[in-house]
C-alpha cells in the first residue's frame, strides 16, 4: 500500500488514479486544507476501489506512528504542502512549518517504521533565474521566495539522509508547469478564491467569471513578448511518478528528474490555444509585469527518458481541452471561487 500526503490536491489525487492503475492500494492522508473530502468518492469512481482516507495532518507523529503500525505502507509520495510563492512571501513561518517540517516528521516516522521509499514533490522553482535554457538536473539552483527555499531545503534535507543512510530510496521530482486535468472531469484544480497560475485564470475568463486576463508584460525578450513555460498535463506528470517509483523499487538509490515536456509556449499561445479548445473568445489586457516573473524557462526532459522511459504524451491542444471540461464541471456543481 502506498502513502499519499496531499492526495486528495490536485497532482495528488491524478497520481492516485495512476498508482490505482498500476495495481497499487492507496492510503491517502489530507488534511483538507486546500482540498476537499468529496474527491475520495470521486477516486473510488476512477479508481474502482475506494482509496483508504485518514483526515489529518502531515506534522501529527501519533498519527503518522498509528498509519504506519496499522498499514502495511511500503512506500510514501509526499505531496502535502503550501504552494503559492506570493502567500510564502507574506507567511513564511508557515510555509516552513508546513513544507520543511511536515516533511520532517514524516521522514522521521518513517524512519521509525523502517520504511525508507520516499518520493518528493519538488518544483523548478529551484533553478536559479535561467540565464540558459533548457534547464537540466544540475543546473545552477536557487530560491528567490521562501516557497522556492522550502523546496531547496527539504531537497538538501534528502541528499543529506541518502548520504548518510544510503538504503533510502529517494526521488526528488521536479515538475514544471502542470495544468489540465483527467478526461472524466471528476477530478482536476479547484482554486479557492483568485487563481495565481495562468491555466485556471484562463479557463474561469473564457466560461465569464473574470472579464479578462491580464497578461503580466509582453516586453520580455521572447518571440511574441510575453512569458514561456513549460507546460505539463497534469496526467502525464501523474505517471511520471509511477515511472519514479518502480525505477527507485529497481535501482534504489537517489534520483533527481525533470518532469516537463521540454518545450514552452508563451502565453499568448496558451490564450490562442485556450480559444480553439472551448471555442470561446478570451479577452485580455496587458499589464506591467509580475514582481519576479522570469521570461522564459522549460525543461530538458531527458534524463527522465533515459532513465524511466518516461515523456509527456498529452500536448497543449488536449491540455487545454481538459482544463476545459474541467472548468464546465466545476461552474455546473458551482464548485470553482
Ligand atoms: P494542492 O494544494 O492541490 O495539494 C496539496 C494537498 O496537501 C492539499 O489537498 C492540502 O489539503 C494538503 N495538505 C497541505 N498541508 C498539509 C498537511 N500539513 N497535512 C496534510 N495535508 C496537507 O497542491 P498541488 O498542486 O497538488 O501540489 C502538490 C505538491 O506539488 C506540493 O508540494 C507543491 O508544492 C508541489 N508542486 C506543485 C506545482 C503546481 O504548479 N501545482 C508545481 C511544482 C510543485
Ligand atoms: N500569467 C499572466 N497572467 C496571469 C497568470 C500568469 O500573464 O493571470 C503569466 C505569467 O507571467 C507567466 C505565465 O503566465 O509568464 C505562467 O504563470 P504561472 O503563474 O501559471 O506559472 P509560473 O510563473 O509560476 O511558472
């Protein structure tokens, strides 16, 4: 049985429907404070079976010491976390209580329970502020918000462990830019309040709950002038992760991957992209920049080829399509805002 933190959220619960696929039993743990109860329910639809769900926090060693002697867990995906870099900005002794120290109670009661398979969200937010791309697993890293550096920190909290006790077996995934969501639109992103990342502002502007988007800056140094990402479907990055595991159940070992497809589109192609899939207009309006934005930066995916056999199979036209579904849903149970 695997460990889910975070897994009713939103990778969480597309790598659940993934693990299930690959035949594995699921334990989720969450403690719902970005996320919500009734997307257990949905799991078991997609899943065929019902996910076992503890509600509870990442940070409670009773509870985690109660998980571990009650189920036979063999390895922990640990997606539990705070994400918003501009809320880090403003909170950031909770972001560090919640992503350092969550991480290290769980590391710690793991280790109490001889479970030693962890696999790690981490985020390209750790490159440095890319004077090249594409970027690979050992170009320069850096955190220029405390979101940034509690990933930085917990990553060097695991090269530490794997050096000092060898028979851990650790995946450090880096993911880039996920959007999207499963095809059967039971489950994908549910933003509460204003959306920050590009994909959910798009798709509440184009069902009409924001009259536009504002595009921050087309000055930068790109083709069309606006900002390059490297934007994943949020399913192929679910997979990714089952790739992460059954290399780490092979190999052992430490491994730090890229997740992304290697390619960016601006966001003027994302907007352009976005009207062909729903087959609406989206308005928009240029803005100053955002404070800290970087022009443009995508993956070199392929380590991750070479060493899991895994690519992005789902492009932006489908990425887009699914975000749709998703957000036609989302407005009809009156979910989204
Ligand atoms: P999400 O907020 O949708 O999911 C996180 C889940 O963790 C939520 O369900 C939340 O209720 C739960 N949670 C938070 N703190 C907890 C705690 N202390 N105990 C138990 N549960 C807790 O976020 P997501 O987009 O699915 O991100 C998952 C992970 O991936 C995070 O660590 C995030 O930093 C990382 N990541 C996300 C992105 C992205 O763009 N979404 C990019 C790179 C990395
Ligand atoms: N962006 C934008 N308007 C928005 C949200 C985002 O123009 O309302 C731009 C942003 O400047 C960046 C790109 O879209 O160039 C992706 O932003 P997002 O926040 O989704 O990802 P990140 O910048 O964290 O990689």
């Amino acid at each position: 049985m695997i460990l889910v933190t975070g897994g009713t959220g939103y990778i969480g619960s597309h790598t659940c429907v993934a693990l299930a696929q690959s035949g594995h039993d699921l334990l989720i743990l969450d403690n719902l404070c970005n996320s919500r109860a009734d997307v257990v329910d949905r799991l078991e639809m997609l899943c065929g079976k019902r996910p076992v769900f503890v509600k509870g926090d990442v940070r409670d060693a009773a509870l985690l010491a109660n998980i571990f002697a009650q189920y036979r867990i063999t390895a922990v995906m640990h997606f539990a976390g705070f994400k918003a870099v501009g809320e880090s900005i403003e909170m950031p002794l909770a972001y560090y209580d919640n992503n350092v120290n969550g991480t290290l109670e769980l590391l710690a009661a793991m280790r109490r329970a001889n479970l030693r398979t962890f696999v790690f969200s981490s985020s390209a937010t750790v490159y440095s502020d890319p004077d090249g791309v594409p970027l690979r697993e050992d170009s320069p890293r850096s955190a220029s918000n405390p979101y940034g550096r509690s990933k930085l920190i917990i990553e060097d909290i695991l090269a530490d462990l794997h050096r000092a006790e060898p028979d851990w077996r650790i995946a450090r995934l880096r993911y880039f830019n996920p959007v999207g969501a499963h095809e059967s639109a039971l489950i994908g992103e549910d933003p509460q309040g204003n959306p920050n990342n590009l994909m959910p502002f798009v798709a509440q502007v184009a069902i009409g709950q924001r009259e536009f988007l504002n595009i921050w800056g087309n000055d930068f140094a790109t083709p069309d002038g606006t900002g390059r990402r490297d934007y994943l479907h949020v399913v192929d990055l679910a997979k990714g992760h089952i790739a992460a595991l059954d290399y780490l159940n092979l190999q052992g070992g430490m491994l730090t991957v890229n997740l992304g497809t290697g390619r960016g589109y601006s966001v003027l192609e994302v907007v352009k992209a976005f009207e062909r899939a729903s087959g609406c207009v989206i308005p928009y309006k240029v803005g100053t920049r955002r404070p800290g934005d970087i022009a443009q930066y995508w993956a070199d995916p392929s380590l991750a080829y070479e060493l899991l056999g895994w690519k992005y199979r789902r492009g932006l036209d489908q990425m887009c399509r699914d975000a749709w579904r998703w957000q036609q849903q989302c407005d009809k149970r009156g979910t989204s805002d």
